[in-house]
C-alpha cells in the first residue's frame, strides 16, 4: 500500500494568505458595521417590509457581497513577479529604458532584469509586473494580476458606501421633520398618560442608542464616500490614459529602435487603453471572474502605439 504525501502548499499560496493581516480583518469589519447600521437603523425600522424597502436591501445587499468578493480578490491574487527566465528582447520596435543614462532596466535588489512597467517594491521585497502602488489596505501590492480586481472593487465599493450615505441621509432628513410638537402629540394620544411616558421614556433611551449607531455610521461613511469617489476618478483617468501611478509620478522613458526618446508609448487611446487594462469583453469585465485576463497579456510584454497593427490605434 503505498501511503499518500500531504500537498504543501505553493510559495505564492503561503505568500496569499500571510497577506490576511489586522487591517485586512479591519476592512472587512467595516463592511459589516457600515451594512449592518443601514440595515438596522434605517432599512429596517423605517422602510420595513415594504417594495421601496425590499429593492433597497437587494440592492445594498448585492453591491456589499460584490465589494467584498472583489477586496478579497486583490488580496489573494498575486499582482504579478518577474519570470526568473525573463531576458529583455532588445529587437522590440520600444524598449523602456533606465531615466538616468538610458541603458535596459536592471533590478539591483533582485538581480534581474526588470521588463516593462515592472517596479521594485521594498515592502513585498519583489519586483511587481505593470506596478501601480502598493496598498496597504490590502497588504500587498496593485499590479497586473490583480488591477482589474481592484478596478472592480473600487467601482463596486463606491456603489455601496454611495447607496449607504444616501439612505444615512435620507433617514436623517426625514427624522429631522418629525416636529416635537407631533412627538408630544403621540404622547398624549394614548391611553393611560402615566404608563404611556415611562413606556416612551424607555423606548426614547433605545431610540437615542439607535440614533447615535446611525450618527456614528454616517461620520465614517461620509469621508469614506469622497475618498472612495476620488480614488475611482483617478484610476479610471490613469486607465483611460493607459497609465500607472507611477509612471505618472516618474515618467515613462523608452527607446524607439534608431535612438530617439518616447514617452508615453503605451498610450493607444481610451477605447483600447480600457481593453488593455480590462480586458477584451468588456460586457463581461465588471462581472468578477468573468472577461478573462487582462489584454496585455503576460505582464512582460505590452502592446504601443509604435507596434500595433491597427491604424486607429497609430496615433503619430
């Protein structure tokens, strides 16, 4: 009989799972707590059961599942490392190049040749393909792996945070109009005056813990909202214009084959610059795991207006 060997786990798995740090679990908490105040404090006691009720809580419901699905998967996905095999193909027509010099590209910390659009990150001690920024939100770096997750979640996020801030709102006004004057007439209205105040007096206590969860709540989603609104502008405008956060702080240097400088040259146009970054189906690319890798491939090689075949996308 021959005896079975336990599977071990792969590097980049064991890597995937040391990523689940405090703020991780952190994040995940406010999911739960941003969701679970507009279920309770608003949702709930306000719309009930009813149609307006009911939409409001799928909706909610289907935004914070796709969000937190999408957050999981930029934490487990791997961003991308360098092939240690990788060699750059100097017969390309563009070859990014150093800032300082214009020689290839070379990783001192790795020791390798670092491709295209690949950067070395000090925190996850690597060199990421097509690196955007390391998150910390997310304990690990935004690459080519996993941008199109992170586009996902950002889109899906906002979705969310947006619908939740709109009902904390709402609520708030609509409670703001309830007048002191129909409260004390509620009061009165009941029978046995005595009994009707202690039993007020008790659910006037529940009400005002109820208020201040609701109050505490929206603080936290109201800047939450605009950074979240904010950082989905800013990277939708680096894909439109096929570009990383860094390469926008830093530049993008490269070497047309005959010697002259180039920047840009990923640059294809919006149209393609989204397929590029998303993918090729982009009806299905807002579905997660749906619309396949992203269209450039591997993360090594990337297509430039200098090498592409399509004259709508040659731009010179």
């Amino acid at each position: 009989m021959s005896s079975a060997t336990p599977a071990r786990a792969t590097p980049l798995a064991s890597a995937a799972w040391r990523r689940l740090n405090v703020t991780v679990f952190g994040v995940l908490f406010l999911f739960a707590f941003i969701y679970g105040s507009v279920v309770s404090c608003v949702i709930v006691p306000w719309l009930s059961f009813s149609v307006p009720g009911a939409l409001n809580l799928f909706f909610l419901s289907a935004s914070t599942l796709l969000a937190q699905g999408c957050f999981l998967a930029c934490v487990f996905t791997d961003p991308g490392c360098v092939p240690e095999e990788y060699v750059p193909e100097t017969a390309d027509a563009v070859v990014q190049v150093k800032r300082k010099g214009g020689k290839a590209r070379f990783c001192t910390k790795c020791a390798r040749h670092k491709p295209p659009r690949a950067h070395h990150c000090r925190l996850c001690g690597r060199c990421v393909l097509r690196m955007d920024h390391h998150c910390p939100w997310i304990n690990s770096c935004v690459g080519h792996g996993n941008y199109r997750a992170f586009l996902q979640f950002l889109i899906y996020v906002n979705a969310a945070v947006g619908h939740a801030l709109g009902l904390f709102l709402a609520h708030a006004v609509h409670i703001a109009r309830l007048s002191a004057a129909h409260m004390r007439h509620t009061l009165r209205a009941g029978p046995g005056g005595g009994a009707v105040l202690g039993a007020a007096g008790a659910a006037g206590d529940v009400a005002m813990l109820w208020a201040i969860l609701q109050g505490l709540a929206t603080a936290v989603t109201l800047p939450l909202a605009v950074g979240l609104a904010a950082l989905l502008g800013w990277n939708m405008h680096m894909v439109l214009a096929n570009k990383t956060t860094i390469e926008h702080h830093e530049g993008v240097t490269a070497r047309i084959r005959g010697g002259a400088a180039y920047q840009d040259p990923y640059d294809l146009g919006p149209a393609a610059n989204l397929g590029t970054v998303c993918g090729p189906a982009l009806s299905a690319w807002l579905v997660p795991g749906l619309g396949g890798p992203a269209a450039s491939g591997d993360g090594v090689k990337f297509l430039t207006a200098w090498d592409a075949r399509d004259p709508l996308l040659l731009d010179l």
